[in-house]
C-alpha cells in the first residue's frame, strides 16, 4: 500500500475543507463576473451590424457564419435593433405557421416578450414597443391589448432586439419562410 508524503498527512481536515470552500467560492464568482467584465456581449456585436429600427432578414446561418452563437440552424431569423428613446416602435410580423416566434429582449439578453404562432392564431401580428411606464413616470402598465390587432409592450430598456424565428420545415418551405419574415417590419412612431 503506498504511504503518502509527510506534508499531506501534517495537513489538517479543516484545512482541506477550508480549501475546497474557498475554491468552491473563487469559482462562483468568477463564473457570475464574466458577463459583467467579458469584452464583447452579443448586444454589442449586433449593434454593430444591424441598423436601428429596421427589420433585417438574416441569411440561413452556416458554420462560422452566425450573427450569434449556439443560433440553431434549423430556423431562419429575422432581427430589428430598436432604440425607442425618442419614438416608439410598432412591430408587424406575420406568424405563418406553429412554431413562429416573435420575442422581445434587453440588451443584456433578458426576454420580456413572447409570442407564439399557434394554429388558432395564425396571421399577422402588430405590437407597438413603448417605453416603460417608470422611465415616463407614469403607473407600471404590462402587455395590453389596444384592438384586436395591436397590443402594447412595456420595454424595460430604452434599447433591445425584436427576433422573428421562423423553423423550417425543409428546403422545399424555405421561400416561404424568407418571404413571410421579409414582411416583418420595425417602424419608429411619434408618442402621443
């Protein structure tokens, strides 16, 4: 049976659990601090391609050629930009099938909004992006239906990402699909 060295078995049990702990924390913290110190945040790398307040059709994502990673490459996208700091935003985008989305986020990646395409609801949609009621100073207002076609949607931040995610069902539903999310706009509009 081999015998350990002489300084391991000097070693206390309190010190090794002391050291597990202390690893244990210097690992939780630094995995918390990377967001905040990391150089590049995906809100960043977009808001260098895409333009502000304007849909844009991304190309079928290929292997080294995504605007984001881990975008899964069975869906093609379409992604606005948005900066509501002087006007709101009014979204249309038709949800042709199941499995569409239309989802709203912060530039830190948080997601506020989410609507899916069912079966009983397909078409297109209108929602119009308004500032948050605290950042106007009004009461908290969350999703409301304005008509039967528009809803409004509180946006916690000043600036976020509109995503239409259309999945493909194969090659054959691809122009479709390019065609329905080429309909999806991004419009600024004066507030009232």
């Amino acid at each position: 049976m081999p015998t350990l060295p002489k300084w391991l078995s000097e070693v206390g049990w309190r010190t090794v659990i002391g050291a597990l702990l202390l690893g244990g924390i210097i690992h939780i913290t630094a995995t918390l601090a990377v967001p905040l110190v990391s150089s590049g945040p995906a809100f960043t790398k977009l808001r260098d391609t895409l333009p502000a307040n304007r849909m844009v059709v991304l190309p079928p994502l290929a292997p080294g050629k995504q605007p984001l990673p881990y975008l899964p490459p069975d869906a093609l996208y379409a992604m606005c930009r948005y900066d509501i700091s002087v006007d709101s935003l009014t979204v249309t985008a038709a949800m042709a099938h199941a499995g569409w989305t239309l989802s709203l986020h912060t530039p830190q990646g948080d997601n506020f909004y989410v609507m899916p395409a069912q079966e009983s609801r397909r078409g297109d949609i209108s929602l119009t992006v308004v500032p948050s009621a605290e950042r106007l100073g009004e009461f908290a207002t969350t999703p409301r239906r304005v008509s039967a076609q528009e809803t409004l949607v509180a946006s916690p931040s000043w600036e976020g990402l509109v995503v239409v995610r259309a999945p493909l069902k194969g090659l054959a539903w691809r122009a479709e699909a390019e065609t329905a999310l080429r309909r999806a706009t991004c419009t600024p509009v004066k507030r009232q």
